[in-house]
C-alpha cells in the first residue's frame, strides 16, 4: 500500500497465535555492528553488512543510544534514506496519550 513516504509497509495478518507477513522478506544481515565513542561530542553507530556496505549514523552525546543507532542504520539501509528522512517519519507519527 502506498504511503505519503512513497514505499510499501509490509502487510500482517494473524495466524493461530502468532504475527506473520503476507510475503518473504530477505532483511539485511549485520556482520559487525561498532560503537564509536573516540569523539565524545558526536558518537556515531557503524554497522557492517554481510553485502559489503557499511552504515554510520552519528548523533550528539546526550541523544546517544545503542538501540536507536542500530535501529536507525537499518531505517537508512532499508529504506535507502537519509538522517533528515528518518526524521521527518518520526516526526510525523501520531503521539496518543
């Protein structure tokens, strides 16, 4: 189905007890994942793939987290986009209280 971001969200039904996709998704497969503290003022999140490429995502040193560096690394391999892509999709999600 197509989005206002312009790719497909994978589509889930339930199945007796568990979550599973309507097709076969083939996920990048990390090889070796570096968190890089040697600038304290910028860390980044350097992850490896088993296809060759690496990601490197940076932020500033009160935003750093190592699970939302590695989820953003496969937010940009994934999605083949940027920082400020990734942003704009976080901002535009709906906030329920």
């Amino acid at each position: 189905m197509p989005t206002k971001f312009g790719y497909e969200l994978p589509q889930f039904y339930f199945a007796g007890g568990s979550i599973t996709m309507d097709y076969n998704h083939n996920y990048p497969k990390v090889e070796k994942i570096i968190y890089n503290l040697k600038n304290p003022e910028k860390p980044a999140t350097i992850c490896y793939w088993c296809d060759g490429t690496k990601t490197v995502v940076r932020c500033s040193k009160e935003e750093f987290n190592k699970e939302s560096g590695l989820a953003q690394c496969f937010l940009k391999k994934c999605l083949d986009c940027s920082r400020k892509d990734i942003k704009k999709l976080i901002d535009s999600a709906d906030i329920q209280e």
